[in-house]
C-alpha cells in the first residue's frame, strides 16, 4: 500500500523500530524530531524512576495488555527489560515455585521497592503507547487519510 | 530520581499535551492552543481532585 508520499508498511515499521522515524520517513521530519524527543524523554524518565517492564502473567489476564504497551517502545524496550529483569524475558513461567520464576519474581520485587517506581512504569508504559499511536499516525498519512 | 508528585505531575503533563498537540493539529497557533488546554487541565483538574480528597483519610482500618 503505498500512497501520501511513502509505504505504509515501511512507515509503520520504522516508527515502531524507533520513534518517530515513520513520519520522518513520510517528510514530516519536524514532526518526527518532537516525536522523538518525547517519547524518548518520556522513555528515559521512566528508567531514571527505576521503573519496571511488565511480564505476561496467565493468571493476571492485564499483564498482556501492559506487556504489549511496553513492547510496542520497539528495541529502545530492551533497555528497561534488561534493567527489571537482567535479560530477555517477556512470560512468567507457570510453574511460579520454579527458581526462574522466583528469580523474575526476586528481580520485580527488587523495583517495586523503589518509591518511584510506580512514576517509572507509568512513564515506561506511556512512552509505548505514545509510539502505539504514532504508528497508527505513520499508517493514516502513508494511506492519505491522514495529512 | 524524581521523588515530588507535583514535579512529576507537571513533568508528565507537558510530555502528553506536546503529544498530542503534535499529534492533532498541523497549524502552530492550534498546536500552542491544544498544548496550553490539555496541560493546564490535567494540572488543574489533578490538583482539584487532590483537594477534594484531601478530607478523606487514608487509612481507614486504624
């Protein structure tokens, strides 16, 4: 799909790999820097407040929801996983004695403790659900709907 | 880290109403009008729920 001065694909993509980059790609390249500079600010507020991603919890259906809001940072999340969880973990195994699962567990406690926490995972959260809304801004003016 | 609700309150605001002012209008005195409301009602309107729960305590099992 191709129309308004880019692919749509292409647009969506590069706006989840980094943000704002889609509309750069589009020539909304202003728009593109503010957007940048915010979610990366936004981001970067979050890991200073220590705060913490989210683990998909099958036994708290919300987890889902707030996993994907962090995924959709795009790689920048990487950085805030690795931080809460000291790798690459994206479930809580179900098996919650398991010393994985008590190690994840170990480490998410170990954040929650921070008294800013909570401001951190709400700035972590946001910065991915801002970048949520661009790509789907990135997807409106590739397709023409949007200017 | 930031430890103040209000710094963080105000912090916050101004990155969601450049946001979405970026994100809605394309004209820069629009873009200014949309980032002046929506900041100043979350800030105002935060600081006036605070003040209504203000009055309320907030452990009620003492």
């Amino acid at each position: 799909m191709r129309s308004g001065g880019g692919s749509a694909l292409v647009s969506c993509v590069l706006a989840w790999l980094l943000p704002g980059a889609g509309h750069f790609y589009l020539g909304k390249r202003r728009r593109g820097a503010v957007f940048f500079c915010v979610v990366l600010a936004t981001f970067l507020l979050g890991l200073f407040n220590e705060g913490r991603s989210y683990l998909a919890d099958g036994q708290q259906p919300l987890t889902y929801l707030a996993t994907l809001a962090n995924l959709a940072t795009g790689p920048l999340e990487i950085i805030s996983r690795h931080a809460t969880y000291h790798g690459l973990v994206y479930a809580l195994p179900a098996d919650e004695n398991s010393p994985a699962a008590q190690a994840l567990l170990k480490s998410m406690r170990d954040k929650v403790k921070e008294v800013t926490d909570e401001y951190g995972t709400t700035y972590l959260l946001t910065a991915g659900l801002m970048n949520m809304l661009l790509i789907l801004d990135a997807f409106d003016i590739a397709i023409g709907r949007k200017s | 880290m930031l430890r103040s609700h209000f710094l963080n309150m105000v912090i916050f605001s101004v990155l969601v109403s450049i946001f979405f002012a970026f994100l809605t209008q394309n004209d820069r005195r629009e873009r200014l009008k949309v980032m002046a409301i929506l900041f100043l009602s979350m800030v105002v309107l935060s600081l006036l729920i605070a003040y209504a729960m203000y009055p309320f305590p907030l452990n009620t099992a003492r």
